[in-house]
C-alpha cells in the first residue's frame, strides 16, 4: 500500500520504542545498523554490496507481529521476506514482498505469529539506477504500524444499489450462509472460474476466453474481433456473440471474458487484432450488440480491458498518462456504452497503470467512475496476475482476483480485518455481487453444460464465414482490375508465406483451437476450389518463390501476394499477439522486397494483408494493381479471400482504423522504450507513456492536423458504385435526423457503409475536424435508392468540459457531413443548436 510522505513521520516515530536493538548482515561506512530503526528517516542504514542482506529488530517484549513497513531510499529490494523468532536462532517465514514503490513505504501484511525478533531478509536488488550492484538502502522499519490515521483516504461508502430485487434477495440469503472463511476464499478465483460451494448449493462461475470463440474445448474460431469492426455491422457483432455464448452453453462456461473494446491507438500494438478500431462511437455500438447477444443467451459477457490498455510492451509497467478529457470522449465511452446500454454483468481491469496508479488498484476508476457515475453493478474482476498491493485491491472496488487470491490472498486480508485497515462491510458487499450477478444473469441457474445449445456446427462455421466476407477490405482496385474471371484461361500465380499457413488470429488468450478434425481452409484450397488447380502456379515457401522466374511473374494474368503477421518459415517472424512486444510497422525485409518484385514485374499483382491493423506500405502501394486486408479470418481461412477475387462475394468492409503513410505521422509513434525514466512500483520499472494527442486519436488526428494517409478511416471499395443526394436534417428536443438518399449507381448488388460525422465550428475548446456520430449500413440492388435515416442525439454535439467536470452542448453552429470515409465527404449541411 502506498503511504503518503505526510505521514511517514508519524508512522516510522511511533514504532520506535517498540524496538530495542537492530543488528544487521553489513553496513556501509557512515550508515549505522541503528538508523534502520530510530524512527529518524533522514539517517538511512545502507548494506555493504552483497546479493541479500537483511536486518534484525530486537522487539521490547514478545509481540504478534501482524506487519510490517519499510521506507527504501533508492536502492531498494524488489524481493525478499519478513522473518520472525523468539531466540535470534531460527527463523520463521510470515510475510513477503514482490514489490516496491518508489519513495514511499512498502506495507507488508504478516501471519499473525508471536515473536522477539523480527527480520527483514532483501533477496533481489532493485535494477533502479545511480546504485552500487548489491546495495539496499533502508530509511526506516516499522513492526506493527498505526495505519488506522491513513485509512481515510481508501474508505469509501459501501457501493451498488441493486435493481433485480429477487436476485439481490437471493444474494443475500447464501452470503447470510456464508462463513468469514468460505467469504475471504470466494473473492480470490481458482484459475478459470470463481468457486463452488456444493454444501451451500452454490454452483461456479465458470469462465473462459475470449471474443473470438470459446478457448477450451475446441470450438468454431470465428474472425478477430477487429475484422468483425471492419464489417461496420452490429447485426454480425450480435451473431458472433450469440454464436459464441450458445458454444458456452454447450460447454457449462457461464462467463465469457470478452469482448475486447480498448481504443487502437498504434498501429503497432500486438493486441489490436483482438479489439475494434480507433473510433469510440464505431466501438461501442459494435460492444453493445455483442454484449447484449451473449447474455440474451444466459451467458455472462466481461467488457475488457479498464482502461487504457492499448500497448503490450511492458504492458505491467507501463503507466498510461491520460488527461480526463481524454479518458471521457475517447477511451471510456465503449465501456460506458457496455454498462448503460448492454447492462453488461464484468468488467475486467487492465494490467498497465492509469495515471501513475495500477487499474485494479485504482478507486476512482473503478468506484468513482465506473459505478458511481455509470452505475455499475456488475462484477469487477482483475486481469490475470495485475494486482499487487492488499489494501489497495481490496478498498479500490475490484470484486474478483484471479485467477487467484494473491493480494487479496485470506490470510493477508483476515489480518487486515483484525487490524480494521479493511472492513467486514466492504468484503460482504464484493461476495453479494459477485452472488447477486450470478443470480441476474440466471447463470447460476443453468451452470452445467446443454448439449441442446450448438457449439462447433455448420451453422456457427456459416455465421463465421458471413462475419468474414463481410469484414474484408478492399483498399484499392486499380482500373477495376478485381473481381478476376474464374472461367478465364491465363495462370494466376498465388505465392507467399500466407498461401497455406495463414494463422487464423494473432496470439495469446484470443486464439481458438478448432473442432476435433477440421482446419481452417488455406487459401490454396479456397483458389484451388474457385478455378481448379491447373490454372494455378503455387509458390507457398521462400525457396518457391524466389525461383519464379521474373519473365513468369510478367506472363501471368494476375499475382495474388499473401503476406502479413505471424508467418513461418519466410524470414524473420514478425509476431502479433498478447504479451508480445509489440510488432514493427511493417513487413519483415524478405516479405517486403517479394513484394517489391512482384509489383514491379506485373502491375497486375494483388497484395492480400494478414494483420490485426495496418502496416507500412511504401515501395508497392502505388504498383499493385489491388490490396486488400484480411485481417485474421480465423477457421474460415483462404475461403473469403477467393470469393471476394474472383467475385463470388461483393467486398463491403470498411476501415476501422486510420492506416497512416509512415510511422513518424502517428502520433503514437514517440511511445516510450525500455530507456524510458526509471522509477518503480511492485517491482516494475515504469515506463511512461504520455498520451500528448489528448483527444486527436486516428482520423481525429490525420484529419484534424490535414496529415496525409494512405487509407482512411471509413475507406473500403466495392465492385459496384454508390451515390448520395438530398441531406436533410431536422432538429428536435431530443437531438437531429438526418436524412439522405443513397442510390446503388453500378451493375451489381452491393452494400454501402453510409458514415454521418459531426464538427463543431464554434467550440471554445479544440474539437477535432470530424467525429463519427452514426452510420448505416444498407444493402442495394442495382439502380436501387433508398432513403437512410440517422438519429444524432444531444450527445452527439456534447464534449466534456474537465473544467466543470460534466458533458456540455455548447450553442453555435455544427457541420453535419455524410460520407464513404473520413476523407470522402459526399454532402455536408449546417445547423445551429
């Protein structure tokens, strides 16, 4: 727990006559044994330079040592023991410690045990710089702290009114059952699920990751999350979360941890591929769809990761420094929509720090913001392993620490309680509702597995594979060059590391393992099927395609070049995923210079990307003859890429994101390195990430600023044509209509994405160019018109005002603009409000 300076003083001063010697394993010359103990902060004892060190308290008379502080100077312990004896001879182990803040104390909780002696043992030196190797430095030690003085800055009122009166009702007759030790064993998980008590009639709440199908056992893997975003279609994110939830069903898991709706703010996040694009309002209307699907099918949906988890290099050090401004219009608003709209039952905390404070540990996110102002009632669970501090995690307003109880461990907060630096009321309060939330949602209900749900059937490989066609983007179609003739006689070469090894997603807790005996189709088998092997020169290895010979590339009537993330055996390996450091900008050096060669020998090449977002395209944008982005397809594989070629499918996704020209034009691009500042926490060295955009993410960037990009935000062709007419817009007390005709102008049927953005010309405060406000997407046959309607509500035309701490309409005049993309606006119009 971290102790503000103010009251370090009194705490290490009052521990002081409780002490009669110390004795320590070496000093340094001028540091005393003594000044690790005197109560006196400015007089530190400082070890000679050795790998562990430790000092012993001779305590006044035999205690119950219950905790533990040290005040560290700068060369702290990241690791080591609390020790306790009653003769000085052998030891006793009753606390440790993984953690460190950096110039403040470190509070450890202790097994209650009765002692003369107590021992601090420094296991592992702190890579803190401007120290000798092997030297810890102690300003102070305190046995048993006051820390009752301090608790008002953590104790907070008891949260949550609930509204299912029935199940608050039932929620309260098990925690009424419940003992002290049956509740301080329920708030800590066990691994994949929160316990059962059988005697008690209680069933487990049994979860299971993530977005893009259930992990175990093998299930249908449905599309990433971010090509399911590219379809722009909400109808298609309740399919795959009804999908999903009914393959949950089937299985007994009764809680999916998923989706994912943390904001794309670099391109190179390793994670990207697993949430929805750069877009708040696009996220959250995709969340809310998703989120009310699954639970319409009796499973708990978690809404993941709070907040502002938007990088995986060091993803457990790294402190997001966000303005509130920010947080509000940009990173908060898809969780938010989750609470008040999808009346989503979890929330998952993040792994990286907000503001200098760890996510699980965090009150104002979680107490304040997330269920004081939202009003949140569900479960707050930890991500895996993100806790540290005991007091912290416990008075922040996490619920759940999984997947076990580690900070939260009973022993640790059973002491807390007899200590009255936690209190009982808190701890029923996180037990009722986790129950009251299984008893809303029905899951305790029906926990075992229902094999009359579907999981793993041809009609979730269908829903799969509709969600697929629909989220691939073609980004560029030079001359018309695409769809392909499938009857024609010319050879299509088809070559790359992707031709029959394309992963099906990026990696970590996202990937699926699929249906006992299926595979996802290679895109040699999905071209193979749609024109026959004999039209086909297949190059799936690096050695294959380096032996094409430059006069074949030129002969052939099209090269389709498969290339992207998680590749194998085709140079250096660019990986995608969890925890993975995140990935380069662009392709590794063999894939780019193929590339390269393929475009300039035939202008007829078609470069299809595997990535989870976008990627350096210098050196063959402006040759290739097409492009398009496949995202990560999951078990449907090569097949959508075939139709969309050779035309069996009409592309209609869209961007969800911004691809820039070059990665200096992100404004993420100065993200922090390992060089960053060095200061600690729990045993992590920090790195700062500075958030300088503020509000100005993606488009809101590019657009803003007139920077250039290679693919808008919105951009995605089609085979067919579309064109727009008549914008009306009509006010009301709640807010705007739009009105505009969108007519299919082309030969064949197709589906247009009509995206509505607002600006507002007058604020006193900057807002971006354009936001997104609302989008349609609609279906049309040839010649067809349709008149598509989109309601603005006041919030809309609102912004936060971190001055007043609320959301503002400030009057003035507003520009209404329609288009296909951020930077394709077809008809704009003004109103004043």
């Amino acid at each position: 727990m971290k102790i503000e300076p103010s009251f370090l003083n009194q705490l290490f001063a009052d521990s002081k006559s409780a002490i009669r010697s110390v004795s320590v394993s070496s000093s340094s010359e001028g540091f005393a044994a003594a000044a690790a103990a005197d109560g006196d902060l400015s007089t530190p004892w400082k070890s000679g330079a050795e790998p562990t060190a430790w000092a012993v308290l001779e305590l006044d008379k035999k205690t119950v040592v219950k905790s533990v502080a040290v005040l560290w100077d700068v060369q702290a312990a990241e690791a080591g023991l609390v020790q306790v004896s009653m003769d000085g001879n052998e030891w006793e182990t009753v606390g440790e410690f993984k953690q460190v803040i950096d110039e403040t104390a470190l509070f450890i909780p202790c097994r209650p045990t009765t002692a003369k002696y107590v021992r601090l043992l420094c296991q592992k030196r702190c890579p803190r710089g401007g120290g000798v190797p092997g030297h810890y430095t102690v300003r102070d030690i305190a046995v048993n702290p006051d820390l009752k003085p301090f608790l008002s800055e953590y104790k907070k009122p008891v949260r949550r009114t609930f509204a299912d009166k029935e199940a608050e009702k039932r929620a309260d007759a098990m925690l009424a059952k419940m003992s002290l030790e049956q509740k301080l064993d329920y708030i800590g998980g066990q691994i994949m699920n929160i316990r059962a008590y059988p005697e008690l009639g209680l069933p487990k709440l049994q979860m299971s990751d993530a977005s893009m199908g259930v992990k175990h056992p093998p299930n249908t893997a449905f599309p990433s999350t971010i090509l399911l975003a590219a379809t722009w279609n909400p109808e298609l994110a309740a399919l795959q979360g009804k999908s999903i939830a009914q393959a949950c069903r089937h299985n007994g898991i009764t809680c999916l941890l998923g989706p994912g709706v943390n904001i794309y703010r670099i391109s190179t996040n390793g994670r990207n591929f697993e949430y929805m694009g750069e877009d708040p309002f696009l996220v959250s209307r995709l969340a809310v769809a998703y989120v009310k699907a699954v639970q319409e099918q009796g499973v708990i949906s978690t809404i993941k990761h709070f907040a502002v988890n938007n990088m995986e290099f060091k993803r457990k050090s790294n402190d997001s420094q966000v303005d509130e401004r920010t947080l509000r219009e940009i990173y908060f608003p898809a969780f938010k929509a989750a609470v008040q709209e999808g009346g989503v039952h979890a929330v998952m905390t993040a792994y990286n720090l907000l503001n200098g404070q760890y996510c699980a540990e965090n009150p104002w996110l979680i107490k304040d913001v997330l269920e004081k102002d939202w009003g949140f009632t569900g479960i707050v669970m930890s991500d895996w392993r993100s806790t540290y501090d005991p007091v912290m995690c416990f008075n922040s307003g996490l619920d759940a620490e999984m997947p076990v109880g580690r900070a939260m461990h009973p022993d640790i907060i059973r002491n807390l309680l007899d200590e009255g630096i936690v209190t009982l009321e808190e701890l029923d309060d996180k037990v009722k509702t986790i129950l009251y939330n299984g008893y809303a949602s029905g899951v305790f209900d029906h926990p075992d597995a229902d094999s009359s749900f579907p999981a793993g059937t041809e009609e979730h490989a269908a829903a799969a594979e509709k969600v697929a066609e629909e989220g691939v983007v073609l980004l560029k179609n030079r001359g018309g060059m695409l769809p392909l003739n499938p009857s024609a006689k010319g050879k299509i070469i088809l070559a790359g590391p992707m031709v029959e090894n394309a992963p099906p997603s990026g990696k970590g807790s996202g990937e699926v393992k699929y249906v006992d005996g299926k595979q996802p189709t290679s895109i040699r088998a999905a071209f193979e099927k749609a024109v026959g092997a004999e039209r086909l020169i297949v190059c799936p290895t690096k050695e294959k395609c380096h032996a094409l010979r430059d006069e074949d590339l030129a002969a052939a009537d099209a090269v389709i070049v498969c290339v992207g993330f998680n590749q194998q055996g085709f140079g250096q390996s660019f990986r995608e995923g969890e925890a993975i450091s995140d990935r380069p900008f662009g392709l590794n050096e063999m894939q780019q210079k193929f590339v390269e060669r393929c475009v300039a020998k035939n202008p007829r090449t078609v470069v299809a990307i595997t990535a989870g977002g976008g990627i350096d395209m210098d050196g063959w944008d402006g040759q290739a003859g097409a492009i398009l982005h496949t995202w990560y397809t999951g078990e449907c594989g090569g097949t959508p890429l075939a139709k969309i070629v050779f035309g069996e499918v009409n592309p209609s996704g869209r961007l969800p994101i911004s691809i820039e020209r070059s990665w200096s034009d992100s404004p993420g691009a100065a993200s922090p390195t390992i060089t960053g500042p060095a200061h600690f926490m729990h045993g992590h060295s920090l790195v700062d990430t500075p958030y300088k955009e503020g509000i100005l993410v993606g488009y809101r960037y590019y657009d803003t600023k007139n920077i250039p990009v290679r693919y808008a935000f919105g951009h995605g062709l089609s085979y067919t044509t579309f064109d727009y007419s008549n914008l009306n817009m009509v006010k009301s007390d709640d807010g705007v209509s739009v009105t505009v005709t969108v007519k299919n102008s082309g030969d064949r049927a197709g589906k247009e994405t009509v995206q509505v953005y607002v600006h507002d010309k007058d604020s006193s405060l900057l807002r971006p160019l354009r936001e997104l406000k609302g989008f349609v997407k609609v279906d049309l046959k040839p010649g067809e018109s349709r008149e598509v309607i989109v309601q603005l509500d006041r919030h809309a035309f609102e912004y936060f005002d971190p001055d007043q701490k609320s959301w503002v309409l400030e009057p003035g005049e507003f520009e209404i603009q329609v288009g296909k993309s951020s930077r394709d606006i077809q008809l704009t119009g003004s109103l004043s409000l």
